[in-house]
C-alpha cells in the first residue's frame, strides 16, 4: 500500500526533514543565498550574514537585482538566465560583494538552479566562500619572499661594505696620529672616523638582521635576570645625571622560562634604552612588570590546555607615538630618531620569535609607551 504525500506520517517526516536541511544550511561555513523562480531572495543562512554584515531580515523577501550586498552584475546576470530556463553550465567566479561597512569582500561563487520533481526550475542558489583570509595569507606569502629575497641580497652588499670600511677607519685612525693635537685638520678626521662608525654600526646591525638566529634556549629564572640587566640601566640613568626613576613590580615567587640569555640581553637593552630616550626630556618612571598569564586562546592550546606565559612590562612615561608610527615600529629601517639605524626593534622583534615569544607596542601621544614581551612559562 502505498502512502499519499498528505498522510500525516509523510507531512510530519517532510517537516522533519525540512528543519534537518535548514540546520545543516546554518552550520556551513559558505555563504547562501537562494531566491524563488522569480528572483526573490528566500534563503540568506548565518555564514551570509557574517560575510556580507547584512542581518537576514535586511535580504528576505528583496529581488536579487536590488540586494544591498550586490556589487556587480554577474552573478546577478546568471541567476537570470537560469531562471530563464536557459542551460547555463555550472563554473566558479571569483567577484566582490558589498559589506554593510561600505567595504568589499572578495568571494569564489557557483550559482546552480533548483529544481523540482519534474525537473523544472523553480529557483537558484549562489554558494559563495570569503577569500578575504586567502589573500591575504598569499600576500604575506608574496611579501616574505621579496623580503628574504631584499634579505639575502642586503646581506651580500653589507658583507662587500664591511670590508672597505674598515680600512677607511685604519687610514683615517693613522692620519688622527699623525696630525698635532691643536692641528684644525685633527677635528675634520674625527668626523670621518665617527662617520665611519655609524656606517659600521648599521652594516653589523643589517647583518644580524638578514643572518639566520639559532637560539641557545636555557632555563632562566627571569626576575633574577631582568634585575642584572637593570643594573646596567641603573648605572646609564646615573652617568647622565637623568630624572628617571625605576619602578620595579615583580612577583615574590620565581618566574621561569626557556630564553637565550645572550640574544634577550641585546632585545631588554635595546628597550629600555629606547625608553629612556623617550623620557631624556621629561623624566619621569620607568616601570618594569613581570607576571605570569595564560592565553586561552583555543587554537594556541597546548595539549588541550591554556599555554601559560610570563609577561615582561616595560612602560615610560616618554613623548609616546602616533598610531602610524605604532603600525611601522617593528619595520626594519623605521626610526624616529636622529641617530637611530631603525633597526633595533626589528632584531629585537626577530630575537623574541626565535625565543618563542611574541612582542607588542601600545602607545599614546604625550602619554608614554608600552612594551610588551611574551615567553612561555616553564616552571
């Protein structure tokens, strides 16, 4: 015996299976929008909200020519001749579509025909996936390989320099010799010499930059050591008679981690003398934190637990920096300094990577700065 579609059994099972097709629709990660044999939009699932930044209601009921996220003609062309009954063979684009931001997104969409049990048309859908990740990761894919390529060669041309400077700072040490110490001549050789130096200081830098880092990873009580490097600080802020106090905020219990003492000693030294540079005018307090933290991130869990992270704080209460030039400190060559090489963050940067650890900058104009420095925790 057969059963009618309008036995109760049969309804309640389509009505099943309806609320089945519209939970898996949710839960795809694609964009959907599906529209009736007459163009109108039917079906707009979560993923398309969260696309575009158009919420449901702003898209049902809407004709697919008058979508507010619609940035171009082509698809719109195509879900036309579709449900125009024309045979339009299935095949990928790639275009943009418009955000409620007023920016774009670039999507790869398929548009196929929905048809019913006499394969007549009844309507079409548009699947359609953000690329914005994917380009983004082939630009940055494409831009590291310029920079290894800018990598390598500044390297060579650095490694070719080395040399002839150093003879020029030979020559240029032996005619200071020869020249009287009230001779004017003596004075115009020592800017040659200092000049020298500079170029020297930048080439070595370049070096460090471009050469591959291997990291001697030890365990390290790092309250300890962040108190011997301070000590060096300590002893700068003295010599040039600075209005800066330090301003130490440590835990009483040990703060372990795996660090390469040699490389964390040029990246510490290299902050806090940037901050004091900061505060040479104004003074004020230099602060140094360290604290333990965990990072719940879920796609940096460790083992299915939060990793946990010492915390090194380094806050002045300098000249602080703008919003652009937050976004290029860590570019190599960037400086904002008169006597800077702009490459002292960029080494610093690489030397905490090599540590496993991530370095970041928080400023405000007149406000100060605020270096933050994360390294696994290792008890």
């Amino acid at each position: 015996m057969k059963t009618s579609s309008t036995d109760p059994k049969t309804k309640k099972n389509l009505t099943i299976l309806d609320g089945c097709l519209l939970t898996a629709l949710e839960q795809i990660e694609s964009g959907i929008l599906a529209v009736n044999k007459v163009g109108e939009v039917i079906a707009f699932n979560r993923a398309a909200e969260a696309i575009t930044g158009f919420s449901r209601s702003e898209v049902l009921g809407c004709h697919y020519l008058d979508l507010p996220c619609r940035e171009d003609s082509e698809n719109g062309d195509l879900l036309s001749r579709i449900l125009q009954g024309e045979n339009v063979s299935e095949q990928k684009t790639e275009r943009f579509l418009g955000c409620k931001d007023g920016g774009k997104v670039p999507v790869e969409a398929v548009v196929r025909p929905v048809k019913d049990k006499r394969d007549k048309i009844v309507g079409a859908v548009e699947i359609f996936t953000d690329l914005s990740t994917i380009r983004q990761l082939k630009d940055e894919v494409s831009r590291s390989r310029t920079l290894s390529a800018l990598g390598e060669m500044a390297a060579n041309v650095a490694h070719e320099i080395r040399n002839p400077l150093g003879s020029i700072g030979g020559f240029a040490t032996l005619l200071e010799r020869d020249l009287d110490d009230d001779d004017p001549r003596r004075n115009l050789v020592k800017k040659i010499i200092e000049g020298v130096a500079s170029l020297d200081k930048i080439v070595t830098n370049l070096l460090i930059y471009t050469r591959p880092l291997a990291a001697d990873l030890r365990w390290t009580n790092l309250i300890e050591y962040v108190n011997e490097v301070l000590a060096f600080i300590e002893v700068d802020i003295e010599s040039q008679s600075l209005p800066i106090s330090l301003k130490r905020d440590f835990p009483l219990y040990p703060l372990g981690a795996r660090i390469d003492p040699s490389l964390m000693q040029q990246v510490l030294l290299n902050i806090f003398q940037n901050a004091i540079y900061a505060m040479k005018g104004c003074g004020g307090v230099l602060t140094i934190r360290l604290s333990r933290t965990k990072d719940c991130t879920p796609h940096k869990k460790v083992n299915g637990f939060s990793q946990e992270h010492v915390e090194l704080t380094v806050e002045d209460q300098g000249v602080g920096m703008s919003e652009e030039v937050q976004k290029k400190i860590f570019n190599p060559f960037f400086t904002t300094r008169e006597d800077g090489t702009g490459l002292g963050l960029a080494i610093s940067k690489k030397m905490i990577q090599e540590q496993n650890g991530s370095i970041a900058v928080s400023s405000q104009l007149d406000v100060g700065t605020k270096i933050i420095i994360r390294i696994p925790y290792y008890p």
